[in-house]
C-alpha cells in the first residue's frame, strides 16, 4: 500500500511538472515580474499538497523586499518549501541549471547561479545580488554551501552576505526542519547529503505520508557596521536558535481548487 500511495504521488508530481513547464513557455513571456512571482508561490504549494507535504510557518514572511534571506539547508526539498512559504529569488550552484526539468523551473523562478568553486564567479554573484537587492527583490541563500544532515548546522560562509552590506539593505534569518508529523521527531526522508541520489531521496519522501515542513522566520537586521564574517556568525547563531522554536500549525498546502486557493 505504502509503494502504491508513493507511486500515485509520483504520477501527480510529474504531472504537475509539466504543468509548470507548459505555463513557463505559454504564458510568463507575457506576464509581468509580480504575476510571475505569485504563480511561482502557488505551484509551489499545490506540488507541496500533492506530495501530502503539511507546511507549517512561525514569524513573517517577506511580502517584498528589499531583504536577503539567509537559511539553513538540508534537501533540494528547501526551495520548494521556501517558495511555498512566500515568493524570493534564489542563489543556487550552476549545475542546478543543467538538470533536465529543474534546471528550467529554477531558471524560470529568478534563480542566480554560482560556480561555488570560482573565487571570481562569487564576486559576480555578489553584485548581481546586490542589483536585484536594490531593485527591491527578496533575495535567498543557504550561507552552509551544501545540504546538511538536518541535526548539525555547518559554519555560514560570509562572501554571499557582501551583497546585503553593498545595497544596505537587512538580512532576515529563516530556519528549515523537516518532522515527522506523528511523533515530532526530525524526518530523515527528504534528508540529500554525501551519496544520496535525488531520486532516492524523492522517493523517501513521496513514501512518507506525515511529513511536515517547517519554517521559521526570525527578525530582519542590518549589519550595523560588522564585517560579513561577523554579521555570518552572528546569523548562525540566530538561524540555530530558531531551528528549535515551535512553528505554528497552518495545515496541508492547500491545492487550488480544493482549499479555495
């Protein structure tokens, strides 16, 4: 039974893939930026309702920028949640862009991409951010680098921070964990670290049917005259704090159509 419940959300995962796809290339060459970020927000909640996924949220998202959210990372999982939870522009790894499917779905959805291994690409990163933070965007990074087990939060990496202190504008930490609904225990299903495969982790988590997302927001600050290594570690620390902090139940993602979406 549980193998045949992870199949059918398979089936309808794709299918809502290529639903995505069909409106990137029929209907955002005609929409403005604004229509864009809403329809990305809403596909996001009904794949995460179509994966039985519950979203729960604590603190205040974003309802514009200019701001650069700073969060853990633990699972390809995260952008999903984050975009469900409220609309942002992602900072993600380049080779992103090249996966068959996700690759035109991120690059649909504003992702800027980062040759993490490129010292110099960072320094263009940072002022493509930095034009987005100024224009008003809402701007994303996991600060780890990589994914992380979901129990130990890895050291924040401060170059991506440089952009919030270029355009002045304040950085708000956001906390990601996955639980099983049952017990409220950390969920490992979504888990995508070391040589786990994306599809193994797919599949771990369509086989799940208690999974809840969490997402915590703290409080926007500014650098107010630390250096990125220090505004970094100081965010760390904010970020860890609210990994452990109560999210506040909101339900399945409501899918359109069923939840008056």
């Amino acid at each position: 039974m549980r193998v045949f419940r992870a199949a059918r959300k398979l089936a309808l995962t794709l299918r809502h893939l290529a639903s995505g796809l069909w409106t990137i290339h029929r209907r955002f060459p005609t929409l403005e930026q604004a229509e864009k970020e809403r329809l990305v927000q809403a596909w996001a909640q009904d794949m995460l309702g179509l994966m039985r996924i519950a979203l729960h949220v604590s603190g205040q998202p974003p309802a514009r920028g200019p701001v650069l959210l700073v969060s853990n990372h633990i699972s390809w999982l995260d952008i999903l949640v984050l975009h469900a939870a409220g609309y942002c522009r992602f900072v993600s790894k380049a080779d992103i862009k090249t996966w068959p499917v996700v690759g035109t779905l991120a690059t649909a959805a504003g992702t800027l991409y980062i040759e993490r291994e490129s010292r110099r690409d960072a320094m263009r990163v940072v002022h493509h951010m930095t034009e987005h933070l100024r224009t008003g965007d809402v701007v994303a990074v996991f600060p780890e680098g990589t994914t992380g087990d979901g129990i130990t939060l890895l050291p924040f990496h401060a170059n991506l921070l440089q952009a919030a202190i270029a355009a002045d504008v304040p950085a708000l930490p956001v906390a990601l964990r996955f639980i099983d609904g049952r017990t409220g225990k950390t969920s490992f299903a979504p888990s995508f670290v070391g040589d786990e495969t994306l599809v193994g982790s797919l599949w771990r988590t369509l086989s799940t049917n208690s999974l809840v997302a969490e997402v915590n927001y703290g409080e926007a600050q500014h650098a107010e005259g630390r250096g990125r290594r220090e505004w970094a570690a100081d965010l760390q620390q904010v970020v860890n704090r609210l990994r452990t902090a109560q999210a506040v139940p909101t339900g399945p993602a409501p899918l359109r159509g069923e939840a008056g979406g």
